[in-house]
C-alpha cells in the first residue's frame, strides 16, 4: 500500500517430522483423541495437527489489474497485535482479539456490522473457542440489525491446524470462497460451546454449503 514493494510472496510451511512435540500436545490435553477438529462445538476438546505449505502473491491492485493478472481476492487492510496479557498460550485475551479485529476493519474502512463472513481461528480446544466467539461476536454484532448474523467456519476442520501454517491456510481458503462465492460448511459442528453464549451475540457457525453471491 505504501508503494515500497510491486510484488510480495508470503506464505507459510509447516512439516511433521518428528513425533516429540506431537507428545507434547497431546499430554497437555491440547489434541482431540478422535482426531478431529471440532471448532466452537460443545463436544470441542482439542484440534488435530495437520501439515502443509501454502503460498500466495500479493500487488497493488493498480499493478495487478496493468499485469491482467487473475484477481481472488483484495485486502483491504490489516492489523497485528500479540495475545494480550493471559494466564496461557491457550488462553487468548479477548480484549486484544477484540482491539486488533477493530483496528484492522478501521485500516480497510469497513464497518464490522457490514461483514458477512469470518474465518476464524476455531482451533476447537475448550477454552480458546469461547474467547474467541465472543471476541468476534462483540465487534461484529455492535450496531447491527436483530435477524443478521455474521457466518464464521474454521478451515482447521477441514485438514486440521497447521499450525505455522494455518494463517495462509485460512486466507487461501477465503479467496477460494470468493473465488466460487460459496461458503463450505465448518465441519463436525452439532451444538454450540455453551461457554460462547452464541445466543447472545450476531454470529452463527456456518454448517452447510450456501451462496455468497
């Protein structure tokens, strides 16, 4: 945006060579026994580890457009804090989710009760779910109308956390989504994490294939 590069190639690699820190993980009850990513479900009860590399090229839309290059997706803007002050890695702060999700849609210029879809963290572990739910049901719901809800789907249910990853994860499958203008379905979602109180906030896990024209 500020000029300084016309092309960037980021993204993210994560491999599973070794089965030491997967022992880790799994002694500190971070991994689902059943293996299977269950995010913002109440039977959520830790993620499974998944690997890959993803890879995506990024220009200003002016130089993209002059290079007839194909379009998935523009960002519009961006922001980046740490987790705020917690009692854990696991334990996310959620008025530093809620500051960084607000500074970034005021960098895009987009007001958050406009937003139709996010995709969220939902590494489906019991008390990173709930913060997060309500981190994004905060910012999204302030101002907006009774009846719409902000969709959230997770791709870790997909391939699992890819950990290192998982970002670049997250963002190619969101410029698939617009690519087909479709929401997959966030899997192995049956009823809410009742520590979320979805009830009381504009968002709704996404649990079927739907248009997004």
């Amino acid at each position: 945006q500020s000029g300084e590069s016309s092309l960037a190639i980021a993204g993210g690699v994560t491999l599973l060579l070794s089965n030491k820190i997967t022992g880790i993980y799994n002694n500190a009850r971070l991994l689902a026994p059943d293996g299977r990513c269950k995010a913002f479900d109440k039977n959520a009860d830790g993620y499974a580890r998944g690997e890959g590399a993803g890879i995506v090229v990024l220009k200003p839309l002016s130089k993209a457009l002059a290079d007839n290059d194909y379009i998935y997706a523009v960002v519009s803007g961006t922001a980046t804090n740490h987790g705020g002050k917690s009692n854990g890695i696991t334990a996310p702060n959620q008025q530093g989710q809620e500051a960084v999700l607000r500074e970034a849609y005021m960098n895009a210029g987009i007001h958050p009760n406009k937003v139709n879809y996010i995709e969220a963290h939902g590494t489906a572990t019991v008390l990173g779910d709930p913060i997060e739910a309500r981190a994004l049901g905060s910012v999204v719901s302030d101002g907006r109308k009774k009846d719409d809800y902000c969709l959230i789907g997770s791709v870790k249910t997909n391939i699992g956390h890819l950990e290192w990853a998982s970002g670049i994860a997250s963002l190619i499958k969101v410029c698939l989504i617009l690519k087909e203008k479709q929401i997959p379905p966030s899997l192995h979602f049956k009823e809410p994490n009742p520590y979320i109180g979805i009830e009381n906030f504009n968002i709704k896990v996404q649990t079927e294939l739907s248009p997004w024209p």
